[in-house]
C-alpha cells in the first residue's frame, strides 16, 4: 500500500497538494478484479463561503477526518461502544444523509465524499440540526475503504447514485466494478448490507451485470422487506417526484454478506 503524507496536518478538510497516491488494488489484493479509475473529479477543490470556513475550523477537527493510513477507532470517534456501523460513499451535499440518520440513531453513520463544499453542507446540517450520529471523511472511496476499515468491521455500506460516467470510454470510472464489491463485501461483517441506488438507465444495467459476481455477497433485490436496516432515504428526490417516466427509474439494490 502506498504511504500518503499525513493529511491530518493540513488545514482542516483541505487535501495535502498534487495527485494523490494511489494503491495497486490487483497487487494489493492479488487479484484481477476491476477497480475504478479516479477521473479529475479528485482534483476539484471547491470554495467555501466564509461561513462554512468558519464551519470548517470549528467543527472538522471533531466531526472530520481526511483519507489517512489509519485505522478508525469507531468507538473513540463516536463516543460509544457497540453500536452498528454504515458508511455512505459520495454523500455528495448530505442531504439523504442528514434525513436519515436521526431515524438510525443506534447507528454510526460515516459519509465519505471528495467534493468539500458537499461535506461543508452536510456539515452545516449535522451542527444545526444536533445529529450526534454523523461523522465524515474527505477522499477516495475506495481508499478509504481500503485504509481506514478493517475487514468485516462495517453492518452497512451506501453508494446513493454514484456519478453515471455515460460515455463508453468513461465506463471504467463507474465506482461500481467486480473489485469494489470485492472490497466493499470484505468490509462488512457477515450479515451486513451494500445498497445501491442509480437513476441512470445505463449504469443500472452496468450494475445489474454485476449483481452476482462477487461470490460473498448475496444479491437480495429490491424491496426486501426484512433488510436489517433502514433502506428509505427519506427524500423525494426530483426524480421520484417525476413518477415512473422511462428516464427516471430509480433502480436499487440490495446484497447481505454471507
Ligand atoms: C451524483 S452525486 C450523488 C450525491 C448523493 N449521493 C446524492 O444522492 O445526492 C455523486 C457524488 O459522489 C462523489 N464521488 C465520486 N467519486 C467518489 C469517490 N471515489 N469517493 C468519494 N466520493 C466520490 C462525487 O463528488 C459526488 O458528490
């Protein structure tokens, strides 16, 4: 694995300069599977507005962590033991986020995003709205996944539609790939869940692909009702607003570790 500076010196949710180092999943893991390329979308910085700076300085070093070489202390970070465990990947603005998680308050809900203004907003919502359940990370998924959880440590994982990256030559960006759900299903503990959801008819399909090639997960569709946890994202999105118009099929998924 590749060593990063320590970002946790840098100034609060700021990314240390240049490209990040990436780890060699197939060497990593010994494998072939397919993992996503990070497109630009790692470089983009954001401004904040002077209140969410302030936001920011105050609050981060509590609520926040940067993609580092560390194993999370879940206890330590939340101040309790025990308790249930999901980690949401690309929580972009937090909004689902922020509904759901005073509806799972016996969970530790992690939301890890690259994008700073988005964390600034679900920020803004966790101290306004006193959510004591909400942590965030700032960086790559998929490397977070891979330094900052150890295996079978995790009830849940949420990817809420993932950037569709629709042009062919793009398709190798899409986070959702055989490796990831390698990764994602060594994370969890056995019974945990990965939810998915995409409007994207193309990624839908590129997904549905992909529903039983990771042996260790079982694919258990859409609704299942006994899923062990909350699976409502609380919103109407803009989408689901629109009714079941061909376009705007929200398609999700469902697999529980074995
Ligand atoms: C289309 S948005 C969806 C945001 C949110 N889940 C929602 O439903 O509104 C996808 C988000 O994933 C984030 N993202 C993309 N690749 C990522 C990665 N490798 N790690 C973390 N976040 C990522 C993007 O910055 C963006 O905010």
């Amino acid at each position: 694995m590749n060593t990063a500076d320590n970002p946790q010196n840098s100034p609060a949710g700021e990314m240390p300069h240049g490209r990040p180092l990436q780890t060699d999943f197939n060497a990593e893991f010994g494998n072939d599977l397919d993992y996503p390329r990070l497109g630009n979308v790692t470089f983009r910085r954001g401004t904040l507005t002077d209140n969410q700076n302030a936001l920011f300085e105050e609050h981060w070093p509590r609520l926040g962590k940067m993609l580092a070489d560390e194993r999370i202390d879940l206890d330590e970070w939340f101040g309790r033991s025990g308790a249930k465990t999901i980690v949401e990947i690309g929580s972009g603005t937090g909004t689902s986020t922020a509904a759901m998680a005073p509806k799972e308050q016996d969970t530790n809900i992690i939301a890890v995003e690259l994008y700073k203004p988005g964390l600034a907003k679900l920020l803004g919502s966790v101290v306004r709205n006193d959510i004591d359940n909400i942590r965030m990370i700032r960086g790559d998924g998929i490397e977070v996944m891979v330094r900052m959880f150890a295996p079978e440590s995790l009830d849940g994982i949420r990817v809420f539609f993932p950037d569709p990256w629709p042009k062919a030559r793009h398709h190798k960006r899409r986070i959702i790939q055989s490796g990831t759900l390698n990764l994602f299903a060594s994370r969890l503990k056995k019974g945990g869940v990965l939810h998915v959801a995409t409007d994207h008819a193309g990624y839908a399909e590129w997904i549905t692909e992909l529903v039983d090639v990771e042996p260790s997960l079982e694919f258990k569709g859409w609704p299942w009702p006994e899923c062990p946890q909350l699976t409502d994202r609380q919103l109407i999105t803009k989408f689901e607003g629109k009714g079941l118009e061909k376009d705007h099929v929200i398609t999700e998924y469902l697999w529980e570790k074995k």
